[in-house]
C-alpha cells in the first residue's frame, strides 16, 4: 500500500510505493519488556557509540515515532479555531452623558494558517450594523513593527491588541481555546468582567431623553394585530324578548375579535321564521353605553376646533392640541366579558350563558380563572331551549338470534316491515367495475382432531362490498368429499360475543383477513394458508388498510429487530455465487429473530417487495421476425417502398424515429397482413432509444425478405400463441433479491447511528 507524502496534494503522480526494492516484509515489534514484567512501546534506531556506556539500539518513547509522518498545518489543524472574548471603546459624541459605548466582539484565530477574524455578536435594537467588523485575513503589527504578522502567543486573557487602529481587550476564551494553551505551555488566566455600557444605563433608567418630544395621535396597533390575528373569543348567550308583543327568546353567538376588539353577534335561532345565522349585530365596538348614533368622523385621532374663513379657497382648520371637545366613549373588552355577564347591546340586554374550549383556556391563561360553569337558560310558554339535552336513542330489545341482526332492527324500529337499508356507499366503492372484482380469495385449511378433515381443501372469499363470507371445498379424488358450498354467503360473527344482546354483534373485517390468520366458521376451525395473485395485490395497492400487506412498516420492524445483531445476520446470508436468496432460507432466518406476531403473510409482502423470479420468453426476436415474413410471404405482400413513403410523411420532424404508437398506427395503414398480436410482439421485439422510440429503418429491414431471411415456419394460431398471456409467468416470491432486501434495511447506518448514540451517553458520564 503506498503512502502519502503529507507535503504534496493527493494527486495522481504525488503518491509513492514504499514497497518497491524492498526484501524484507516481516512486521516490526512496538512492544517489549523493559525491566522484568514492565512493557512499553520502543522503536528502532541505528546502533551509535555511547560515551557514557554500552551502545543501545532502542530507546522509550509515548508513541512509536517511526509509526506516524509529520503532517503540515493545514492538515493537522484542520477546522481547529481559538475563539477569545473581547470589546473595544467606540466613543460617542452626540449623546449626553455617556462619552463612549462599549462593543463586545468574538476573535476567532484559525489555527491552519493563521487568519484572524472579528465578528460582533448582533444584538436586536442595538441600531448599529453588527457582524464581520473585520473579514478573515492575516493581520500585521502595528507600526514600527508592521513587518511581522499577529501569531498565537500574542493573544490571552488580559491582553490589549490592536487591529488596524482599534484597540480590543481580551477579557475570556472558549473551553477549546483554554485547553490548546495550555497543552502548548502557555498559561491562561482567568476570565475578566468587562466595563459596564454606559450607553445602555442610560438608557434602561433615562426612557425619557430618548422619546420623540412630538406628541403622536395615532395610536399603533399593528403590533396587537399580528399578535392575535384570527383569535376569536366564543359565547353564547340570549336575549328574552318575550315581555313585548310577538317578541321570543333569542338565542345568540357573541364573537369577540382580539385583533381590533370588536364585537360581532350572531343569531343561531329564530323563532319568527327567519333563517337560521342572522346577524344580529354586524362587527364593531360595542359601546358600554350609547345615548344616540355617533356622528360621521367621531372616531378620528384629530379634533378641529374651529374654521377660519368662509370661502372654500381660504378656509384653514385648526387642530385642537388638548382635544377639548372629544368626548370619552368606553368600550367592551375582554375584561366585561364572563359567564353570567350582562352585556347592553344598544338598549338590549344580553346575558352570557357558556363559551368554548379556547376561550376557556385563554381566560385560564391570562386572568387564572378556574370555573366556567355553564347557566342555565329560562323557558317560557313551553318553548323549550335548543341547548337542552338531546333525546336518548332509542334501545332496542336484545336479538334473539332469529334471522340477521339488521332485519331484526328493522321490524323493532317500525310495525310496517322493511328491508333493512344497504350502505350504498360501499356499494358504489366496492362494486365489480371490469375485471376489479374486490372479492378477496384465499386458500383455507380445516383444523379438526380428525385426521381426514385436515387435508380437505377449503375456498373462503371475502366480498368487500357488503362484507361477507363464503367457503367452498373443493374435493379431492377419492377423498370422500364433494366440490360443493361448504357456506353460503353471509356476515361471519366473531367468536366470544353474547348471543342475546341490543347492541350489533361484531363480524370479521378486512383486516382479519391475512395468510396465517385463524377463522371460525359455523364452528368450523379454518387456517388461511395462500391467496390469489388479485387479493395480494389488492392488499398491497391499498396497504393503509391492510397492515401485513405494508412492506414499508414490515421493514421497519424487521430492521428495528436485525439492528443490534445485523452483523451476524449480514454475515450468515451473504449469497456466495449470486445475489439471489431462496425464500425459505430467508423465511427460516427471519423467523428466528422477528416476534411471534410475526405471520407468514407479512413474509410473502417481503418476498413479493424484492422478488428475483425471472423466465425466458417463449418467442424471441428470430421467431418472430419468421412468423411475420412466412405471413408476407402467404399473402404475396411485398411494398416497402410504399410503406417508407408511410413512415417518411409520419416522421415531421425528420429524425428517422417514431413512437410506438405512431409506428402501429403506420403498419396498421399500410394493410398488412399481420393480425394485431404479431403486430404487438414485432414493436415488443424491436430495439428502442433512450426515449423509447422506435427506428423505422429497422422496421423495414425486420420485413425484407433479402435481407437474411429465415426459414419459412409452420402455420400457428397467430391470436393463442402469441397472446400475451399465454407465455409462462414467473412465480412471484419464490427467489429474492437479497442485495436489494439489505439495501432496503439500510442496516449499516442504522448500526453507526446507535453506535454514535453510545459513545456521546458514554462522554457525558465521564
């Protein structure tokens, strides 16, 4: 293995073999016995007289030096930053009493090629543009000794350096900063307390010296806004108006706006035959008390108090200063509002009866108030009130097991008998469209103490339109048993349920529905022990409702399972020729470490998710390429020239490609004698670009004649043998994938995540 010459970038030519002349490859020792029974690391060194005795051929040390290469400063300080805590003065001139402010700033002294960098710290409302005061570069001394550049001992608590004429004080360093320092022999005192900003106090204690002497009427609310934007306080409340003529009881819903504090009430219900969410009162402040409508223009910040000049050129307006005229007007707020509150809504009286659970936990919050319990609401002329209790359901007498539950509901709930309602619903969603049956089929074993039983072979089909059940055997020759309706269609009750109860009894759903999964069937025991290819893919296309069909939340809890031992597992199942798995051999290692919830359909979700199953065409491109010209040839077709002219007017673009589509919709113009499966299987088998488009060029030379011909083949029956389905399908499961299975896991970073997660708990108990 060569090694890196430090000095030199690692770049093609700057790299060299020590290996090269070299004889000798036996691997020195680093440690001895020195003494009797004391080891320590020695190394080597050539043979030299000693004055003062024998000569000596090895020599301690901490660490081997011949072991390590001297790395330069950009290497071996890489990222490796002292900072250092200073301030500097900045005087003040037009501020009175306070003849400077102090400036904190940190000093980063990058240790790799000795830059210095000065960033002030920013400080919100400070009014000064902070950040880099000074950007990364080397910095020299200060005149006379600006020849020389500031290096690492010159800077340590206590010290004064200047930086291009501003002077900063060192007062305290990091952790880092303290340590390198001292492992470098310098010693660092301690940390030093700034000066005090008198700027700041004056500040915090004078408000006054620095507020605007200019009164301003205009009263600032934005803040408040963005604070409670689209927070709406909820009550309900009434007004009983049934003293008046024709009047009745309004109930009501007050919404208070903590945006802006208004006020907006509306109507839930209304008696005189009006629509149901009438506004009562549209949003506004609401006025505690309100002799009359207020003029236009009351509500402005600014007052006139009188008009000088009657034309309307020479007219000026005086702004009142004091505001003599205005006349104070109380509004409601927040504070007004309680439950068991009177609120005067221009002459109506409204009393708050409840609120909801936000306005609760915002009065809870900001005022500690504990109760909100709810008054009651006055009746009258037997109008009974819409917050009343609503009326119980109606319980129906216990089933007695006669008929289907739902019929039985049915004849209790009216005397005329009716048909039970269907849910229409499901019927639309899971209705047979086309070859979508949504019948779910699996393959049952029967579990019976009789030995003939449990080999007979069951059906069970779950229809998830109405979910319902039904069995069917099919019988085995000289089994006993006939093919025939083990149970017909029905909804199948789960086991342990009373027989006699009012409530609807509880049958098996889609989700029981899963290979491995136990049913009981008329007391029937049935195992589910395989499934169609239509109800697997079905459970995996709709995977949030079947959960052992969820191949991303299978493999979550496979790899929260392998995480702590995937070394062994990774290293026991490594295939050794290829990258495909037997199913059983990965079924047999899963199963040995997953729980015993585990099931075997959630195994053949994985087997599925990273099948390696694979099988070779009946007809390839030479078989084809056969059958289409012994079909020309049958039928006396020869006019590629003709059908160039096709392909040429097809392509507009003139690029000697077309698309799939546009080539079958040229041969199929053209007539030739090609039923449309050969049509299909001689644009499977052509070469395709990147973009998936065809060459017709090559089309034309797959349908001449002179052009290699081969042998003339026997008549086939074009539409079976070359149908799609016909050609032998692979079984899905059978081999895996186990490169793409580990790939998926992504064990390896799983294990160096909980690794980092062990060293960090085990540095900070040291």
């Amino acid at each position: 293995m060569s090694l890196r010459c430090p000095d030199l970038p690692f770049l093609p030519g700057c790299t060299f073999n020590s290996n090269i002349g070299k004889q000798n490859f036996h691997l020195n020792r680093a440690c001895e016995f020195i003494g009797k029974g004391n080891r320590a690391l020695v190394e080597k060194a050539p043979k030299k007289p000693n004055i003062f005795g024998p000569p000596t051929d090895k020599f301690l040390s901490t660490y081997s030096r011949s072991q390590f290469v001297e790395l330069p400063g950009w290497i071996k300080f890489d990222k490796q930053i002292l900072c250092f805590y200073a301030f500097f003065q900045e005087t003040l001139r037009e501020v009175r009493g306070s003849p400077f402010q102090v400036r904190n700033v940190k000093i980063y002294y990058f240790l790799e090629d000795g830059t210095i960098q000065v960033i002030e710290p920013k400080v919100q409302n400070s009014g000064i543009s902070q950040g880099t005061l000074i950007s990364r570069q080397r910095i020299r001394y200060p005149p006379p000794m600006d020849e020389n550049f500031y290096d690492l001992i010159d800077f340590n608590i206590g010290r004064e350096i200047e930086f291009h004429g501003r002077i900063f004080k060192i007062t305290n360093c990091d952790k880092f900063t303290r340590t390198f320092l001292n492992r470098c022999g310098i010693s660092v005192p301690d940390p030093i307390v700034g000066p005090t900003d008198p700027y700041m106090e004056l500040r915090s204690y004078d408000r006054d010296a620095f507020q605007s002497k200019k009164f301003n009427r205009n009263n600032d609310t934005l803040g408040k806004f963005l604070e409670n934007d689209g927070k709406v306080l909820h009550f309900k409340a009434y007004w009983d108006d049934q003293d008046t003529d024709y009047g009745y009881l309004h109930y009501l819903e007050l919404l208070y706006y903590l945006a802006d504090d208004t006020i907006a009430i509306k109507e839930l219900q209304s008696e005189s035959g009006g629509e149901p969410g009438f506004m009562f009162l549209r949003r506004a402040k609401l006025p505690k008390r309100c002799k009359e409508l207020l003029p236009v223009g009351s509500h402005t910040n600014y007052t006139v108090l009188n008009v000088l000049g009657s034309s309307l050129s020479n007219r000026r307006y005086i702004v009142d200063p004091l505001d003599c005229g205005r006349e104070n007007i109380e509004y409601y707020t927040e504070r007004d509002l309680s439950i068991g509150g009177v609120i005067h809504c221009y002459g109506r009286k409204l009393i708050l009866t409840d609120c909801d659970t936000f306005t609760k936990e915002y009065y809870a919050t900001k005022y500690g108030i504990s109760e909100f319990n709810p008054i009651p609401i006055p009746t009258k002329n037997n109008r009974a009130s819409i917050y009343a209790d609503k009326p119980k359901e109606r319980e129906l007498p216990p089933w007695n097991g006669f008929g289907s539950y739902e019929d039985s509901a049915q004849n209790c709930i009216t005397v005329e008998p009716k048909a039970p309602h269907r849910d229409f619903k499901k019927f639309f969603l899971y209705d047979r469209t086309g070859l979508d049956s949504h019948i779910l089929r699996f393959k049952a074993k029967m579990i019976s103490t009789i030995f003939e039983k449990c080999s007979r072979n069951f059906i069970i089909s779950y229809f998830l339109v109405d979910d319902t059940i039904s069995v069917f055997e099919v019988g085995q020759r000289n089994s006993g048993f006939n093919t025939s309706t083990f149970a017909a269609k029905s909804p199948v009750q789960l086991p342990g349920q009373k027989s006699s109860s009012n409530t609807p009894p509880l049958c098996y759903t889609p989700q029981h529905m899963f290979i491995g999964a136990t049913l009981i069937i008329n007391e029937f025991q049935f195992v589910l022990v395989d499934a169609d290819e239509y109800a697997l893919r079905y459970m995996e296309l709709n995977c949030g409702q079947f959960p052992k069909a969820n191949l991303k939340q299978i493999m979550k809890n496979v790899r929260e399972k392998l995480a702590p031992v995937y070394k062994d597992f990774v290293a026991e199942n490594i295939p050794k020729e290829t990258s495909v798995m037997p199913y059983s051999q990965l079924r047999a290692k899963l199963c040995s470490v997953m729980d015993k919830d585990f099931t075997e359909h959630e195994m053949i979700t994985i087997a599925r998710g990273f099948s390696a199953s694979c099988c070779n065409p009946t007809q390839d491109r030479k078989k084809i390429r056969a059958i289409a010209l012994t079909e020309l040839k049958r039928y006396l077709w020869d006019d590629l020239d003709r059908l160039r002219e096709y392909f040429v007017h097809a392509d507009h673009l003139k690029t000697g490609r077309l698309t799939m589509k546009e080539c079958y919709t040229v041969l199929k113009g053209a007539r030739l004698p090609f039923d449309n499966e050969l049509l299909k299987k001689i644009l499977e088998v052509a070469n395709k670009d990147e973009e998936c488009k065809l060459a017709y060029d090559e089309i034309l030379q797959f349908l001449d004649r002179n052009i290699c011909a081969p042998p003339d083949e026997p008549p086939i029956n074009v539409k079976s043998d070359l149908w799609s389905f016909s050609e032998p399908r692979p079984e899905i499961g059978q081999l895996i994938d186990w490169w793409a299975f580990n790939k998926y896991l992504d064990l390896e970073s799983t294990f160096r995540d909980t690794v980092d997660q062990n060293t960090i708990k085990a540095l900070e108990k040291q």
